[in-house]
C-alpha cells in the first residue's frame, strides 16, 4: 500500500485545470505540474477517484482503489516527477484486477515511455 505521504489531496485537484489529460480504456489520468517547494520530499503524488455511479459499495470503491495505489507503487520510480490524479470509468466495475493492471501498465507505458 501506498504511503500517506505520496498521497494526492484530490479535494483541492478537482476542478483544478490540467496540463495534459490521458485516456485508458478504464481510467483517464490528469497530470499536474509539482512546483511547490513543500513538495521536493515528495515530488510523486497519487490521488484516485472512484464515484459511486462506479460502484456502489463503499467497499468495492476502496478495494479498487488499494488494487490501483499498489500497482502505482510498484511503477512509480519509473514515471517523471508530478501529481497523478486518475479517474475511474464506469467499465472498471466489470474489470478484473489483472485487466485493471495492463491498462493502468498500458497508459503509462503509452504516455510515460517506462
């Protein structure tokens, strides 16, 4: 799981205009630029958003979420310094973990270049 400290806050990101958007077949991923000097401990920040039009169970939602921060974790050394606030569409309910990771793999390996 990932460290609270690499954690986006997503209630201030929100509505925050983006320099660049990407779309997955299950999630887009809006990419903000890190320029704050509190953050050069931490220049990596995750945040996720899974609505309930997504899932309903407040349950499901987090175990989407946990799926999500522990791939992210595993690949975040690899993608370039910012805040990553990811998206989910409503096809994530029906994915399985496995699709779940080769698309989040694809979209970074598509945009990020790992």
């Amino acid at each position: 799981m990932l460290a609270k400290k690499y954690k986006l806050p997503i209630q201030l990101f929100r509505n925050k205009k983006t320099q660049q958007i990407f779309r997955g077949r299950h999630f887009f991923v809006k990419v903000f630029q890190n320029n704050k000097e509190d953050n050069f401990q931490f220049p990596i920040r995750f945040g996720i958003i899974v609505s309930k039009k997504v899932l309903k169970k407040a349950t499901a939602r987090n175990a989407l979420k946990r799926d999500v921060f522990c791939f992210l974790e595993e690949i975040s050394e690899k993608l370039p310094k910012a805040d990553y606030l990811i998206i989910t569409k409503p096809s994530a309910a029906r994915a399985s973990k496995t699709e779940i990771r080769k698309d989040l793999f694809n979209l970074c390996q598509r945009f990020f270049t790992l």
